[in-house]
C-alpha cells in the first residue's frame, strides 16, 4: 500500500479549512493545513475580527453626533483614529491565533504556496513536495476589477485594506454596491468621509429584491449624505498626484467623480491558480466543481468554501463551514452527506442591517412559481414608532400552500430578527405556526408576527 505524509490536506486555513482540519485531526487522522497568506484566512483576519472592531466605533460616534433629539448634543464629539487601530490589533492578536490553535489540536502547519504536481502530490514553497491521501481545497477568493479596462498607476484599495490606512482620507469612491461595498461605505461615512457609490445595476445590492437596494439608497443619501449612482459603468480610473478620477458611463454620458481614495468592490472570483489542471481537477472562472457531497471529479479531493462552485448564491462563513464540515464527514466515513442551504442567510452588516433567507420574488418568476408576499414596515410597529424608524421592512414570501419560500429583513438587527424565519424554513413550518407564535411587541420581530398573520389570512 502506497505510503502518504499525510491522510488529509486542507489547503487554506480559512473558516472552511480550518473546520475541516479540526474535524479530521478529532478523528484521529493525520492533518496538514498549507496557508500561503496570514493563518485564518482573509474573511476572519483582514475582514471578520476588523470590520466588527472599527464598525462599532462607526456606529457609536454617529450616533452620539445626531442624537439631539434625545436631548444629547455632541458637536464637539470627536475619534481617535490610532486608538481605533491599537484595539483592533490587539483583538486580532488575542483572537485570530489560527495556526496556534491548529498546532496545538495536532495539526501540522505548512507555509506557503501549494501547488499539485499530480492528483496525490503538490508543492509547497520552501517545504517542498508533499503528499496526501485525501485533499480539501479551501482556498477562498479574491477581490476583482470588473471589466475596469483602463486602471494605470493608481493605488486601487480593497475593503479590507481600508481598515488598515493609516488615517482615513476626506473623500472615497467605493465601486460595488454589493453588500461589502455598502459596508464600507457605511463606515466611512459615520466617520465623516465623503463617500461617493458606484453601481452598475439599477439597485443596490442587486441579487436581491429591489425593496432593498431602493431602501439602501434612501438611507445611504437621507441619513449619510452617501452620493449613489446606479446603472453606472466604470470604465477607466487615473491619477493625477494625491487625487484620483473615476471615469463611468451613466444615460448614455461620460461622467468622473474625484476622490482622495477609490475602493473596489466588485465582487469576488475563487482563487483557483493551484494547479488543479496537474490534478485533473475540474473547474473554470467560477470555482472548482464540486457536486452535493462537495467532491470534485477526483473522488479522493473535495473543495468547499468560496473557492467551490455550486448552485448556492450563499457567500458567508456559516456556509464555507457547513461545506467543510460536510466535505470531511464525507472523506472520514466514506459517507454521503449532502449539503443543505435551506434556512442558511446572506445579507450587509449594517447599522441597518440587511438579511435574507431562501428565494427572491426574481427567483420565484424565474423558476415559475406562484406565490404571494406581503410586505410590513418598521414603522408599523411600536419600537418602529418609538425609535422614529422611517426606514426598514419585513418581506415574506410564501407559495400556494402556505409553504415559506423567502424572506427579507431591513432593520437594526436584522440577521437575528430573520433567525426564526431561518427556522421555520429549515423545519417545514408553515406561515400559520410562525402566525401563531407569541412575539415580543417591543421588537422589530414584531414585524413577522404582522406579515406572517396577513398571509395566513389570505
């Protein structure tokens, strides 16, 4: 029988890879982890742990500016920038000790880049080869340009790399309004930048319902004095000394806006540049293929996390760890657990917050589903009223039966207040039982109770 370094390689240490490996070094396997970046992975390290650090801040001092109305004058108010940065670091040291924590549970750890010479075997860095019996590609994804066709000499930032300036610039023109485009956004602007949003599709936050991207916008520009632009195409960005020009085509016009900073966030594309084709791995531009047991073609190497391509329009860390966990129960007991995305969430970390769950009402046309969908505002609750909430809603969506499809929440807090939702869907409950359950009347779930009654009734 052929001798391996290893049973299983989990290439990435990211939340996918890192589940995976504690899983099978719990297993008693023996588990090597590559990572040719920080250990933990770019969502939890450069991402994650910072956003929630400098976010809350954010938050925190807009608040405190325009909460005269409450009786709380803070004109004079002010942030320390370099204190903001010193916590986040010393959180991110206490808190993202990734390869410690995989060390320590028996886990061997190889830096650098891993590349396959063929199905059982890939290089890594100053390492050298290395082999295993079984594979997991976790190797995320990154940041990319769109079809920015002319970008020349000009420092472009990604969102991660905005939490990490050494001071915050006056003026900053984020391109994306996909949910990390908003996110940084929102944060610059309760800080007191200047921020200009660019997106290319007629709404924020476009893969959802368009009662979204509409209530962003009213949002971003009435309470942040954020400028979006929708149904804009960047086409060039250049620089003339600290000054930066974004050049788009919006109604049939050349249009430029100048900032201090330009942030891309366009989107994300797996990082498959690990010599798959060595592997006789399948996969394209889209990600590694990989079927509902998250094994590739190759039967003895799986893939999970963003770098997987699936039919899910999910891209958050509870998924990249579900696929992982399902991935290596697969590969330990040769079993055939299927990935379930049914209740999982996606959504913007915004104060107000952004969550959804299941199918759109596009997707329901696009899959030829009837159904109907009954739509409640913040304010038609007692906390909307009292907290003078003019933005926000609850969207239901359920079919013929009664059956829920979807639902989206924009409201502070909206990731727990979809969670019940999220329940129901994962444990077949109908519309009446979610009706019939009791809610708290001092709450934005309050919202649900009203939908979900609407809908029983019709």
């Amino acid at each position: 029988m052929r001798k391996f370094d290893f049973d299983y390689l989990v290439i990435g240490s990211g939340v996918a890879g890192r589940t995976a490996a504690l899983m099978a070094v719990n297993s008693g396997m023996k588990v090597g982890v590559v990572e040719a970046g920080k250990w933990g992975g770019e969502s939890l390290r450069n991402w994650g742990i910072p956003y929630l650090v400098v976010s809350e801040v954010a938050r925190n001092y807009d608040i405190l500016r325009k909460n005269e109305k409450n009786g709380i004058y803070g004109s004079e108010l002010s942030y320390n920038y370099p204190t903001m940065m010193r916590r986040k670091e010393n959180l991110l040291r206490q808190r993202a000790n990734i390869k410690k924590e995989l060390e320590e549970a028996g886990v061997k750890c190889l830096d650098g880049f891993a590349h396959f010479l063929d199905p059982h075997k890939v290089a890594v860095g100053e390492v050298g080869e290395v082999s295993a019996r079984k594979f997991l590609i976790a190797t995320g994804s990154k940041i990319k340009n769109g079809k920015i066709t002319h970008v020349k000499n000009v420092n472009l930032l990604t969102p991660s790399e905005v939490l990490n300036l050494e001071r915050l610039p006056k003026t900053a023109t984020v391109i994306g309004g996909g949910a990390s485009g908003c996110e940084i956004a929102e944060y610059l602007a309760k800080l007191g930048v200047e921020v200009s949003l660019i997106e290319k599709e007629t709404t924020l936050m476009p893969q959802e319902d368009k009662e979204i991207g509409q209530t962003l916008k009213e949002y971003f520009e009435l309470e942040l004095n954020v400028f979006v632009i929708n149904k804009a195409n960047v086409q060039a960005v250049e620089q003339t000394q600290e000054i930066k020009k974004v050049i788009f085509s919006s109604e049939g016009k050349y249009k430029s806006i100048r900032s201090e900073a330009v942030i891309l966030a366009t989107g994300k594309q797996p990082m498959v540049d690990v010599g798959l084709e060595n592997a006789g791995v399948k996969y394209d531009e889209s990600g590694v293929k990989v079927n509902s047991l998250m094994r590739t073609n190759i039967r003895h190497i799986f893939a999970a996390g963003s770098v997987a391509q699936n039919n899910s329009t999910i891209n958050s860390l509870e998924k990249s760890a579900h696929e992982a966990g399902v991935a290596s129960a697969n590969m330990i007991n040769r079993g055939k657990n299927l990935v379930n995305y049914v209740g999982m969430t996606r959504g913007a970390d915004l104060a107000l917050g952004v969550a959804s769950v299941g199918l759109t009402e596009k997707m329901c046309k696009a899959r030829r589903i009837k159904y109907k969908t009954v739509n409640v505002k913040t304010d038609q609750t007692l906390i909307g009223r009292v907290r003078g909430m003019s933005y926000g809603f609850v969207k239901i969506i359920v079919d013929r039966n009664k059956k829920i499809l979807g639902a989206s929440v924009v409201a502070p807090q909206a990731d727990l207040v979809i969670q019940e939702i999220s329940l129901a869907m994962r444990t077949g409950a109908k519309i009446l039982d979610l009706a019939m359950t009791p809610h708290a009347m001092h709450d934005y779930a309050e919202m649900i109770k009203i939908a979900a009654r609407e809908l029983a009734q019709q």
